[in-house]
C-alpha cells in the first residue's frame, strides 16, 4: 500500500480554510510556503469547543 503526500489545498481544507483564501496566497506565496502556512496554523473550531468545554 502506497501512502500519498497530502496537497497543499488539502491541508488548507483540514486547517479550516476556504479555497479562496488558499487560492489568494497561491498567488504570493511558495508551495513550501503553503504547506508550513497551513500546518502552523490553529484550527479555531477546535480551539472554542475546548474552550467551551472548559469554561462550562
């Protein structure tokens, strides 16, 4: 079985991102520069439902 890179615009999606926003940065930025924009990003639907969790 052979695993696959994830795509740029794929990681995006898993970050919570539109497909427009990762299309504006496509424009400016590196494939590379993608991928590290995307991972070292905070998913902010996951951050309220912890915080929601914790102050309840």
């Amino acid at each position: 079985m052979r695993i696959r890179k994830l795509m740029s615009i794929e990681c995006w999606r898993l970050m919570s991102f539109d497909d427009e926003d990762y299309y504006l940065a496509k424009e400016v930025y590196c494939e590379t520069s993608l991928y590290k924009q995307a991972w070292n990003s905070i998913v902010v639907n996951v951050i309220y439902e912890i915080l929601k969790n914790l102050l309840i």
